[in-house]
C-alpha cells in the first residue's frame, strides 16, 4: 500500500540521512533545506564534530548590504534585490 498523502508530507525522504534530527530542527523552525544539511553532516560527520563549526564568520552585522546581497544570491535567497539590509540579514540567518 502506497504511503497516504500526509505520510508523504511529513517523511522527509531518503535523501536524509539523520531524520530525528531533521525533524527537531524543523520542530524548532528551521526551512527544509537548512534542516537536511544539517541532518546530513552529522549523519556523515557526527553530531558533536557538526556543532564545533558555528561561530567562524563575523556578524552578519557587520557586513555591507551589498556583501549581504551577493551571499543571498549565493544561496538562491528569493525578492533579495527589494530587502532591507535587516531583511537579508533575517533571511540569512533562517535560511
């Protein structure tokens, strides 16, 4: 029997590889995306040797909007060219 459409919604795939904590990241409100990666290098890496890399670039602050800008482009952020500088820095920080 084929999984039900919310079954569906809810099973983040194969492609994860850590999926309990995929779903705590995204109980706590992270996007999908941001979610896997997360899930994935500490399936791949572990989860103490993942939590070790945070903190290693300046605020977000601190940079330009125009440094801002070109790292939202990076990452596919969508309507960035109409932000705030306050708006790209949300939109960073919850990608």
């Amino acid at each position: 029997m084929a999984p039900s459409k919310d079954d569906r919604k809810d099973d983040p795939g194969p492609s994860v590889k850590d999926k309990e904590l995929y779903e705590s990241l995204r109980d706590e409100g992270n996007s999908k995306e941001k979610s896997a990666r997360i899930a994935n290098a500490a399936a791949a890496q572990g989860r103490s040797k993942v939590g070790e890399r945070g903190g290693e670039h300046g605020s977000y602050d601190d940079w330009t909007k125009d440094e801002l800008l070109d790292r939202a482009k990076e990452i596919g952020i969508e309507g960035r060219s109409s932000m705030t500088k306050d708006e790209l820095i949300e939109a960073l920080r919850n990608h």
